[in-house]
C-alpha cells in the first residue's frame, strides 16, 4: 500500500513537471477582431486601455476605436499615434479604447542574434517560428516577440479611417490615413505571432501581426512590410 502510495506521489510530481514545461509563461489575450472590422464594419470599442495602465511589464499591439490610430504600447509605456491635420501625433496616455488589442506581460527575454541572411518579412516568419521551437515556446500558441536594430526599411501607416465608411479592405486600412516608407532608421518593434488567429490579430496572408517605433520616438504605427539589416536582434520570452 505504501508502495503504490509514493508510486502515485512520483507520477503526480512528474505529470505536473512536464505540464509546466509544456505551457508558456505568458498568455496572449486579445479583445476585438480583424474579420469583423473588414467584414462587418465593426469599428467599436472593446477594451478600454485604463485596465492596463498598471500591468507590469505590458505589451500590446491594435487599432485606436473607429480605426482612429495605432496602438503601441512596449513594457507599460504607450506610444499611441493618431493622424491630426494631416500629421502624426502621440498620445503617451492609456485614455483612449481599441477596437483591437493583442496583448501580453513579459517579465524577462531572450535576446537571440538574427542572421544576416534572414531578410524578406517572409524569411523573418519561418526564422521567428524555428526559433521559437528551439527556444521551448509552444508555437501552438500564439506568443510575442520583440525585434530591435536598424532595418534596410520599412514600410508603415497609421489608419485614420473615413466614419461611416463600411467598406473595407487591406489597402483602404494602409491609405486611409498617413503611411510611408522608412530606410535605415534604430527601431523597436513588437509583434505577435500565431499560426491559429488569421483574421483574428493577423492577416490570413501572415502568421505575424507586427507594429513599429524608431528609437528616436518620430515615427510609430503599424508595419506593412521590411526589409532586415545586418546585426539585428530577436527577443523571444524567456522559458527559463
């Protein structure tokens, strides 16, 4: 009978053992969706970014309500942008709702050197995903990751989306509001990956929903396409 008593003790220890090494240290949560923007014309909001002013070592990613900006928001501290008179303002405040909020506490990360020949947004994808599998995070979760250096370019917009405007497209989203191309300029960029949220937080084209500040704090929003420099780094969250 004692026996079998530590046999079931030694089972449970271990069966609890590799859960934890299964599950992530982080959960992504996300309010809002893509498809009902494009497909219904829901633009309303669905999470009021007061709930996080707090949360420590926050990241999040999304869309303003009405589509009237983007949100960025990189360990607690917001670099909204909204388009007001034809320029690009920034809101440092957690006063406003989204209508899109993909989001995450991490407490500690992983820096990871890219290659040199990772390059194409479509390298960088399947790069960030063998990666992660190296780095014990279950990709069958969505997960964030940070991207930092000095990018050959990118491409970027901010949305400033036409009221009463119910129809919807990827394009429409880029033009809308002001968006352009940025060469060689330090960045932070935060991203989500997931293979399971297209339409959801991510395009159906992509796995990766990704948004952008330069360091210098003059540009921020969200990213359309890039180009990798030389001496980049991946910060993945850290499993240990």
């Amino acid at each position: 009978m004692k026996f079998i008593i530590i046999l079931l003790t030694v089972i449970s220890i271990t069966a609890c053992g590799t859960n934890n090494k299964e599950t992530n240290k982080f959960k992504v949560e996300y309010n809002g969706a893509l498809k009902n923007m494009m497909h219904g014309g829901d633009v309303s909001a669905k999470v009021d970014l007061k709930a996080f002013e707090n949360v420590e070592h926050f990241y999040a990613l999304g869309a303003i309500e009405n589509l009237k900006g983007e949100i960025q928001i990189f360990d607690g501290k917001s670099f909204n942008t909204m388009v007001v008179d034809s320029t690009l303002n920034f809101d440092n405040s957690f006063n406003k709702k989204a209508t899109l909020l993909v989001y995450a506490s991490v407490n500690k990360w992983k820096s990871i050197n890219v290659p040199d020949d990772i390059v194409t947004y479509e390298q960088l994808e399947s790069y960030i995903e063998q990666t992660a599998k190296d780095n014990q995070i279950k990709i069958d979760e969505p997960f964030p990751f940070l991207l930092e250096g000095t990018p050959k370019s990118f491409d970027w917009h901010v949305i400033n989306w036409k009221d009463g405007d119910m129809e919807h497209s990827h394009e429409k989203h880029i033009s809308s509001g002001l968006h352009g191309t940025i060469n060689s300029k330090q960045v932070e960029m935060l991203g989500f990956y997931s293979d399971s949220h297209h339409a959801i937080f991510t395009h159906h084209t992509t796995n990766m929903h990704i948004h952008v500040k330069t360091v210098d704090n003059k540009i921020a929003g969200h990213v359309d396409d890039l180009t990798l420099g030389e001496g980049m780094i991946l910060k993945l969250p850290d499993t240990e």
